[in-house]
C-alpha cells in the first residue's frame, strides 16, 4: 500500500505549485485551498491510508491509529541533559543520568521523540529498511519538540552519511530524508552532504558496544567544501536511532577535531542504555 500512495505523492505538490499565481489574490487563495481540500478527500476516499504499526485504517498518510500512538514511548522532561533519556525523578536543571557520569559521550547533547521499543522500533524498521521513505514527515514532526532544543539559526544539520554504495543499494539515505524534513520546519542550515563515509562498514546489528567502535572506527571524514566552515561551528548530526551512540560519536570526534565548537545528536528515537540489547539496530 506504501508503494502505492507514493506514487502520488506529487498531486498535493502540484496543487502547492498551483496555488502561488503571479498576483495573488484572496478570491484565487480560497478557490486553490478548496480545490487542495477537495483533492485530498478524493485520495483518501479513494485510497484509505493504513496505520504502518497494526494495518487499521487511519485518515491521514502517515501517522498512527489512536491505539498506535499511546503506546508510543514519548520522552518528555526530567531527562539527562547530556544523553536525553528519562529520568526517574527529578534532580533539577541540567542534570546527569548515571551512564552519562560513568562514560561521557563525545557529542555535547543527543535528543530523542521516542524510546527506542515498540511502536517507535517498528517504524524505524519500516523506515530504515522496508523502503517507507513516506514515514519521514512523521517521524520528522515527532522529533520537531526536541529539535528545538537544540537547532538555531546558524546550526548545520547534517545527516550521517551512508557508504556509496551501501546508498546504491537503499536507493535512499534515511538520515538525510529527516535531515531534510525537519529543516522545513527551523531555521537551521541543511547541509545534506557535509559528512562522507569514507569506507563501508558493517552491519551494526547485533556487535556489541567495542565491536561497534571499531566498526566505524576512521569511517567518517568531512567533505571538502564543509572544511572550511567548521571551525567553531555548532553541528547537528542527524539519524533515525541511537543506540550504543558509536557511529554519532565517531563523526562527533571527526568534527570536533577540525575545529567544530559544539556536536549534537538528533534523532527520532534512542535506546535507554539501561536495556540496551546487542540486536539494537
């Protein structure tokens, strides 16, 4: 069904496209509106979307049945100020989980929409891996709250990058797809190429954590027309899920070693490294 609403996700485009006259005005602006809604209630009466968790139908493209969506795992305040997941309780602004004191990342701060279990896990496999690219606006608003913590004017969001020809494979690069989707909405600077993956790397699946470093270990380096910019820059690097935070922590080290003044970690979802398992993706 996703290959299929895909196809056409070009009639709303071109509806967009159509509703920008050389004047406009505000008879033209209601009459492109109704014909926008008009269209939309054809295609979802046409085609009924499905929810990509349980298959119920659902009104909109994209998102969750209402069942779905409370057992979402949202992570919301007191969490850890350096590696964003929950905190039990309160200890007050800025505070440290106890994995953060113990191992401290060498990104500055990482932020997340959703713990990494469940309905949160089932999306990014569909995401990731199924050929869902249409999950990216969703999972792109979901993480739009904790984006805002972190993305300013003059921040580069930047994806991490796929091997060639890993990406010739995939056809598609799911971090630059949320790179691309959340930088609609702030006013950051999207920088879809800054990184490149210099050597293709292993499946992270089911390595645990020191297999994981040395996986990735000399796979990352900054693309030549990114250089000269990132000597005290604030980046945001940009990827579907964190986990044991080895891939984002080698591309921290590469950009702070050429000068970067602050790196930080957006993602849609992230492991609590307190039930983290070796077959976390």
């Amino acid at each position: 069904m996703s290959d299929k609403f895909s196809s056409l996700e070009w009639l709303p485009d071109a509806v967009d496209r159509a509703e920008q006259p050389l004047k406009p005005s505000l008879r033209n602006i209601k009459v492109a509106s109704h014909l926008r809604r008009g269209l939309h209630f054809v295609l979802d009466a046409l085609f009924p979307h499905s929810c990509p968790i349980c298959t119920d139908l659902v009104q909109g493209e994209g998102g969750l049945c209402l069942s779905c969506w409370q057992t979402l795992e949202l992570i919301s305040p007191p969490y850890c100020e350096r590696l964003g997941v929950p905190l039990h309780y309160e200890l007050g602004p800025n505070a440290w989980s106890a994995t953060a004191l113990v191992n401290p990342p060498d990104y500055d701060r990482a932020r997340a929409a959703a713990l990494y279990n469940g309905p949160a896990r089932e999306l990014v496999k569909r995401f990731k891996f199924y050929g869902e690219i249409r999950l990216s606006k969703f999972l792109a608003r979901c993480m739009l709250n904790a984006a805002a913590e972190l993305v300013e004017a003059e921040s580069f969001l930047v994806p991490v990058p796929l091997h060639s020809s890993r990406l010739r494979e995939r056809t598609y690069n799911q971090s630059a797809l949320l790179v691309k989707d959340v930088g609609r909405h702030l006013s950051g600077q999207v920088l879809l190429d800054g990184l490149v993956r210099t050597r293709r790397t292993n499946q992270q699946v089911g390595l645990k954590r020191g297999a994981r470093t040395a996986n990735v270990k000399g796979a990352f380096a900054i693309a030549d027309h990114f250089l000269p910019k990132v000597s005290g820059a604030h980046v945001v690097l940009v990827d579907d899920v964190l986990t044991t935070g080895a891939t984002v922590e080698e591309c921290a080290r590469v950009l702070k070693a050429a000068g970067a003044e602050q790196v930080d970690v957006l993602v849609f979802a992230l492991v609590d490294p307190e039930n983290m398992s070796d077959d976390s993706d």
